[in-house]
C-alpha cells in the first residue's frame, strides 16, 4: 500500500462530484459507480480503479477538481457582491 496514493484517494473521494456531468464521465471511465435513482442522481467513487491510476493521474484529478469548485464558489461570491440596485448615473 502506498500511503501517498491513499492520501490522495481520500482527498478525490472527500471533494466529491462537482456535478452530474463530473460523476457521468467518472462511471463511464470505470472510476464512479451511479448509485441513485431516477429522482437523486448520486455516485460513488470506486477506490479499487482509482488506486490503478498513478499518483499523477490522482493528483491532476484532484486540482482540476478543486479549481472547478474554487472557481465555482468564487463566482458565487462575485454574484452576492454585486449591487442588487442600480442608481440612476451608475
């Protein structure tokens, strides 16, 4: 067992999906299994094919997954900060 790859495996898995298209393209590469229903879509990562990726592969996948959602939040930050009223000259 490499504890680098688990590290790493618990940080993919503790991030999430940052959407359903996210988790349709994960099973669809073996790396997700769909476990909800028609009305809660939901998955679940499958640690045995993410342990056959290397520590590479898991460490781009964990970055693009956490700049997807920074990017997210920050966008949501942006839209909070934006003035709800527009005064006449502005």
């Amino acid at each position: 067992m490499n504890p680098y790859k688990e590290m790493l495996i618990d940080a993919i898995v503790g991030a999430g999906f940052v959407s359903l298209e996210h988790g349709m393209l994960a099973e669809r590469m073996g790396h997700a299994t769909y476990t909800g229903n028609q009305h809660n879509p939901d998955f679940q990562w499958n640690r045995v094919a993410l342990r056959q990726l290397s520590d590479e592969g898991l460490q781009e996948m964990y970055q693009k997954t956490k700049e997807y959602q920074w990017a997210q939040a920050e966008a949501a930050v942006q839209q909070v900060l934006k003035p709800s009223i527009i005064l006449p000259g502005e």
